[in-house]
C-alpha cells in the first residue's frame, strides 16, 4: 500500500472518528449539560475555587489532609473539569478540520491531481497529525481524569456493591464497605467511570435481587458517609438472625438510565480519542515520509 494512500487513509480515519466524538461527547452533544446539575462546566469559577485554597492553605487549623480533601480537591476538580470542557471543543473542532482538509488534499493526489503540490501536503500533513495528536492527547488525559476521580457534586450518588450492600457486619459493628481514611468523603460516592455499573441503574434483575432481602436489613446509605464504622450491635433479620450486611433502602433505589448513558460516553469517546491520537501519529509520520520523498505517494 502506497503511502499516499495511507495518508489518505489516516485522514479519513481522523475525520470519521471524531465525527462520531463529537456527536456522543458529554459536553459537545450537551447531555452533560442535561445530566449535570452544576451547570455549564465551560463557567465554572475556578477562581473563586484557588481564592478559597489560599484562605485554606494559611489557615493552621486545616491540616495535610483538610487541604488535600477539601480546597486543593475541589480547585483540581473546577480546573480538570473546565479543562474537558475547553478541549473537548477544541481537540474535536481541529480533528475534524485537519481530517477534511488533508483528506481532500491526499484524494486530489490520489487521481494524479496536483502532484506537484506533494512535497507541500506532506508538510501539512506532518504539522497538523502533531498538532492533533498533542491536542487530542490532552483531551484523553483530562477526561481520563474527569471520568476516574470525580463526580457530579449536585447529583451525588452513593457506592454500593452489586447487591446494593454498602456495610458489613464486623465483630458488633458495622464497617463501611467504602470507607478509605479520615476526612476522604469522595470515597463514598461514585465516580462517572461507576454509573454505569446495574446497581446505578434501572435493572430488572437487580430490582428483583434486591427486593428479596429482608427489609429489616436495610438502612439508609448515607449513614455510612463519612464514617468508618455504624452501630454498635448487629441488626436482626425478619427470623432473628444477624444481618451480615447492610443494603440501601428504596430511597436510593435509581429507576433511569442516564447514569450509563453519560459513563458510556465518557468511556466510548475516551477510546475512539486513542485511535484518532494513533491516526494523527500515522499523519504525522506519512506527511514526513511524503514531504521527503514525494514521488513515492
């Protein structure tokens, strides 16, 4: 295969890919902006935020762990949110031009047109696959991010297990299945990459499941929050027995799908992005092959 075609190729690669981005990103498609109970992320006020973390990292009675759970948390958060936002549009905005553009280019050559102009498209080629790999690759991380650590902080759901269960029965206590350390609260709540797991969700199986276990061991989840451990005495199911863990009651139960709906999008564009960065890599490098060489196209 001829490298002209694989330019070509690579182009076209880049320009369906982000195509389908952009129609299924959070933030381009604007299911974020319906999902999301904080707002538009694009206005979010990261400046109040970093005012806020400098009142906090003077103040001697918030220790290490006050500041890193709290201010410095939610500073990184408005920051890596924003940032999402900005290069969702950005990266996805550029692919999809530099994939038309060297596309229609490499299709002319591809019909023996403008041949003389191959050194020049080679050029091109190897300017924009950098740059949109470098664009795109940035984006890839602040979604990662986005979609591992964080959460929406108006629309907070709390982790539970596949079963609902969310403590277990430990000695005469019961211990938070999600607890990690002192002052780390977020550890309780699931992040976009947990939605789309059946418990998060309306899931007929799981209702059914769910419905089966004794009423008597179930319990509101958010007693747990915060907290290492809950009662002090084990709780007693409907024929006197222990209750070996602690489910959600039916306040918390979800009976929509837009929680797997937003993961799913995070999850598919953050992987169709590895392919464009890999597509541009291969735009880049054909454009310096055909830049050096252009009778080889």
């Amino acid at each position: 295969m001829g490298k002209g075609l694989l330019f070509f190729c690579c182009s076209s690669c880049i320009l369906v890919l982000t195509i389908i981005n952009l129609s299924i990103g959070p933030i381009t498609s604007g299911k974020m902006k319906y999902y999301s109970q904080e707002g538009d992320w694009g206005t979010l006020n990261c400046a109040a935020a970093k005012d806020y973390y400098d009142d906090k990292k003077d103040d001697s009675s918030c220790n290490d762990d006050c500041l890193k759970y709290g201010a410095k948390w939610s500073l990184d958060m408005c920051k890596r949110k924003k940032g999402m936002h900005d290069m969702e549009y950005t990266a996805f905005i550029f692919d999809i031009v530099i994939g038309f553009v060297c596309g229609l280019i490499g299709l002319l050559h591809l019909f023996d047109l403008k041949k003389d102009f191959v050194s020049n498209t080679g050029l091109i080629g190897l300017g924009c696959g950098f740059v949109g790999f470098v664009l795109t690759f940035v984006y890839v991380i602040f979604n990662g991010l986005v979609y591992t650590s964080y959460y929406d902080v108006k629309h907070q759901i709390y982790k539970r297990d596949g079963d609902g269960a969310f403590a277990e029965l430990d000695g005469n206590k019961y211990k938070c299945l999600y607890y990690d350390k002192a002052g780390n609260s977020h550890s309780f709540l699931a992040k976009y990459s947990d939605l789309g797991k059946k418990q998060y969700n309306y899931n007929k199986g799981f209702l059914e499941d769910w419905a089966e276990i004794d009423s008597n061991c179930k319990a509101r989840i958010d007693v747990c929050f915060g907290q290492e451990t809950i009662l002090t005495s084990a709780q007693k199911d409907s024929k006197g027995n222990d209750c070996k863990f602690l489910y959600m009651n039916e306040h918390f139960i979800e009976d929509g799908i837009e929680n797997k709906d937003i993961s799913d999008r995070f999850l598919t564009v953050l992987i169709l992005s590895l392919f464009v960065c890999l597509a541009n890599i291969g735009l880049a490098l054909f454009g310096f092959l055909l830049f050096r060489a252009p009778s080889d196209f």
